[in-house]
C-alpha cells in the first residue's frame, strides 16, 4: 500500500498520472488519492476511519469509479479501452456527486486507451467538469499522447523523474515521417493533434526534432527519402520556432507554423 495523507485534499489538481512498474502500486497510489478526495474526517486526509474512507477502501464508494478494458465474450480484456468508453466517462463526470464533494475517475492501464480514446481524454482534461478528479495508472506513461501527459500532474512511484524525453522523442518522429511522407493533409491532422502541448514540452518537441535533423544530416539516422537541402531547411524552421517560443509565442501558432511551413514544394525533396 502506498501511504499519502493530505493536509487539503481541496488543492488536489484534477489530474493526475501515476507510473509504476507494476500496476497494482499505481492503483494503490490511486486508491490513496481517491479516499483522501472523497474523505469525511477531520485533519489529515484519508483518515482510514470515516465512513467514506472505509466505502473507498472496500471499493463501493458511489463517487469512485474505475474504468478498465472491457471483456470479451470469453471473459478476455479486449486489446484497447475505447473512445465510447471515455465518452461515457465524460458524460457521467458532468452529473453531480452522489455523496462526496467530488468525483473520482481511475482508469486503470490508461497507456491502453487507442488514439481517438486519449483524444477524447484530452478533451476532458482540458475542459475539466467542476469537482472531477481523474487518476491515470500505467506503466508505461510513454504511450500516452504528449498531450494528454502534459494535462496531468506525474507521479513516477519509482522516485525517478517521470521519462518525458521518450515521448518527445517518438513525437518528433512521428513528425518528421509526416514531413518525409509529403502529404499536407496528414501534417495538418497531425499538427492540429498536438497544438495543446504547453510551452515546455513544445520546447522540448524542437529540441528532439533538432537533434534527430542533425542525426539525419550526419547520416547517423534515416533520412526518410528527405534531401540534405531539405533537412537542413527544416532545421532553420525549427530554429525559428525555437526563437518564437523564447519570447512566449503560444505552442498552438507554433503548430500552425509547422503545418504551413514543414512540407515545402517537390522541387525541395530527392
């Protein structure tokens, strides 16, 4: 069990992403979280003896919710958890509380949440329903969007810094093949996918593309089919971006950048 007590379970963010090797610890951690949400007693919270602590701790509190891969008709966890799922999730997290201040939302193995699910998870976690508290509980927090990780406060149980530059780095490849690839519509999509990255990680997104640009140019990586020319004219459009970022341009006109600029005529490429 992993012992927390909170001195003001008010100032709880609503999010938050909880790593650790095995599943069970993140649930613990999260189950922690949850009954000093839903908490009744006085001081430090949960206090393991009100009777919403106890409701909590025997998994029948009304007001905590666990979402999991559903089953098969074998009784098999499906592969994914689904956008319908989260949609619902959604929706139940607009109704009021039926016995807490608060709701509690775990979802258990977020990294298996599809792309359209974690979408639909974005969503919610920017535009938060008053009073919900979400607990995300992987053990692998890079397969989630960078964007969803960036709405989250992490937890890493264990103690070492949450690994963000693995995402990064998988966005900034995903990025550049959009690039390599040459179709304007797919980097739009793309772009407009990731444009809610806050001001760090977007700074990061550019100095993980910067680095790969310059492991292509030294033919230390696949260059995807991408001309020298148009590796290093992509290294000026991220230099670019790196100076607006510095002087607090916002990460979504960084996208638009991106989207308009990435791909330039055929004459560029080969």
């Amino acid at each position: 069990m992993v012992e927390m007590k909170i001195a003001d379970p008010g100032r709880l963010s609503h999010a938050y992403l909880i790593s650790a090797p095995d599943i069970r610890a993140a649930l613990s951690c999260a189950g922690e979280l949850a009954a000093a949400a839903v908490c009744t007693g006085e001081g430090k919270k949960p206090c393991g003896q009100c009777r919403a602590c106890h409701k909590a701790a025997e998994n029948i509190h009304p007001d905590v919710i666990t979402l999991a891969r559903l089953e098969d008709e074998k009784g098999r966890p499906k592969r994914e958890i689904g956008v319908d799922q989260i949609r619902q999730l959604a929706a139940d997290a607009c109704i009021m509380p039926n016995e807490a201040e608060r709701k509690v939302y775990i979802i258990r193995e977020a990294e298996t949440m599809n792309v359209p699910a974690q979408n639909a998870a974005l969503k919610l976690l920017e535009e938060p329903p008053l009073g919900a508290l979400f607990l995300l509980c992987t053990t692998n927090a890079s397969q989630l969007l960078p964007t969803v990780r960036s709405r989250c406060v992490e937890l890493n149980l264990t103690g070492a810094q949450a690994a963000p530059d693995q995402a990064m780095e998988a966005l900034a490849a995903a990025y550049i093949k959009a690039v390599a690839a040459g179709d304007r519509a797919r980097l739009y999509s793309w772009c407009a996918a990731n444009e809610g990255l806050d001001g760090r990680a977007a700074a990061a997104f550019v100095d993980c593309v910067q680095e790969q640009l310059g492991e292509m140019l030294c033919a230390r990586r696949d260059c995807l089919g991408l001309s020298h020319r148009e590796l290093r004219r992509l290294c000026a459009l991220m230099d670019r971006c790196a100076a607006y970022l510095r002087v607090n341009v916002g990460p979504k006109h960084i996208f638009g950048l991106l989207a308009v600029d990435s791909i330039a005529g055929s004459g560029n490429r080969g």
